[in-house]
C-alpha cells in the first residue's frame, strides 16, 4: 500500500486531513518540517528614532516581530547564505511606522519597502499613542525558520493522532456512552445507540467505563494519521503542507546521494 492522502477539512489558514501508508516517525518529520522548517520573513530588528508611547522600545520590538507576513519566501535567501557582509536586497528588506496620536497603531500602518509583502491582518493593535506621542521607527525583515526564533513559524498548531475506529459488538440501548462522549462519536438514533463520526475520538475511553456489556471497542489504524494543523495566515494551510513535503523530498535525496556516494 502507497502514500495515501485524505482531506477532510481544507480552509485557508486551517487543515484537518488523514495521512495514511507511512509509518510514525515519518508522520511526526512532517509535523516538525511543517512547524520549524519551512522559511518565513518576519521583523527581526527594529531601530527607533522616536517613541514617547507609554511602551518600552523593546515591547514593541517584540509586537512588531509577532505580526505574521505574507510573502513568498523564495524571494529572499537567509542571512547567513548571502554573500553581502551588512546586509542587502537579497536577504532583507524594511519597513516604517510614522504615527502620532491620539490613535491606535495598527498592523496596516506598517508601511513595506517591498510591495510584494503584507501584513496578514490588518487590525493588530500595536500601540495606543495618546495626544502628542509619537513613534516613529525602521524595521529590518529577514527570513528565518521557527527553529530559530517563534515569530519564523508558519505553522502555529500542528499534532496528529492515529486514525481511531470505533465499534459496538453489544449493546442493551442504555445511552450512557452517548450522554458522555465529549466529541459526540455515539448517537441515539430512533431508540438505537448508534456510530457517528468516529474519527473524532480522542481516546478518553470513558465510554469503556460507562458501557454496562463492556460492547464497545475503540481501535487504531497504525500507520494512518489524522492531522489537524493551523497557521498564523502568514502562510496557506495548503502551502504550508506543499512546502513541508517539498523539503521533506529534497532531503531524502540529498541523503540517498550521499549514502550512494559512501557505497562507492
């Protein structure tokens, strides 16, 4: 049996979907991958030239680098890989803030040097400057992964469990797994308890418990996994999973050459 993959739920910043055919270790190197490996540009350095706000410079360094940005990650490459010594178009670009109050700093006043990046969400509060405070400031955006640092993640959620399946071999129609069951897997159906959506077991097992004839069993598929995984919006849940695979592929040729190249 193949690689087989089953979407069950597909938006643009959430995914829920089955993996099937792979066993855990590379089903857990996915999560990770998706997690910490794939490379999102982000605020990493801020210089203030005026902030009379009630917030320490460093507060709203740490805001600005939070807010997620959508952008197309290849068009940059990371710090350490370029060949400039202090920094150029190839590896960062800026953006400004000039604000003075009385307002609420939003994400959207964050005016990008690079057209082609924008905030994920506009109305991130930054900072609410009073009457006569100003702040004005120049933020640095490199690429990074969330290996690094949080604010690279692209996806902020991500877990998997096993596929679980659920079945009753005998029942006298008491009901009491169906008043228990916190995910709703069991439902009563003209008299008759029957099976909803098992998947959405979560393997509390208080069913087990309750059931008087001891006729429920909960088992799980071993090398099929139920993936739920949600982004900041910086990235698509989509894209996020595309990218995940993509990097996960290249290393498993790089390793295959070099275990080629030792056989030889």
């Amino acid at each position: 049996m193949g690689i087989e993959v089953k979407v069950i739920d597909l938006g643009e910043r959430k995914a829920k979907f089955i993996l099937s055919g792979v066993t855990p270790a590379f089903a857990n190197a996915l999560r990770r991958c998706m997690i910490n490996e794939i490379p999102r540009l982000a605020i990493d350095e801020v210089h203030f030239y005026e902030n009379t706000s009630i917030l320490f410079d460093e507060q709203i360094a740490l805001r600005l680098a939070l807010i997620p940005l959508k952008a197309d990650p290849t068009g940059y490459v990371m710090e350490d890989e370029c060949t400039c010594e202090d920094g150029c178009a190839l590896c960062q670009t800026t953006a400004t803030i000039s604000a003075e109050g009385p307002k609420m700093v939003y994400s959207s006043d964050l005016i990008m040097g690079d057209e082609n990046i924008s905030v994920a969400d506009d109305r991130i509060p930054i900072v609410d400057l009073k009457e006569g405070q100003k702040l004005l400031l120049n933020a640095i955006i490199r690429l990074g992964t969330g290996e690094m640092h949080a604010k690279w993640q692209s996806a902020v959620v991500c877990g998997y469990k096993n596929v679980p399946h659920v079945s009753i071999t005998d029942c006298n129609d008491c009901a009491r797994c169906v008043s228990i069951c916190p995910r709703d897997v069991f439902r009563l159906v003209d008299g008759r308890v029957m099976i909803g959506d098992d998947i959405n077991c979560s393997y509390c097992k208080l069913c087990l418990d309750v059931c008087e004839l001891q006729g429920i069993v909960i088992e799980e598929e071993p090398d099929a996994f139920l993936f739920t995984l949600e982004t900041d919006g910086g990235m698509s849940a989509s894209m996020t999973i595309a990218y995940a695979i993509h990097l996960l592929k290249e290393r498993a040729i790089r390793l295959k050459s070099a275990l080629e190249s030792l056989a030889h």
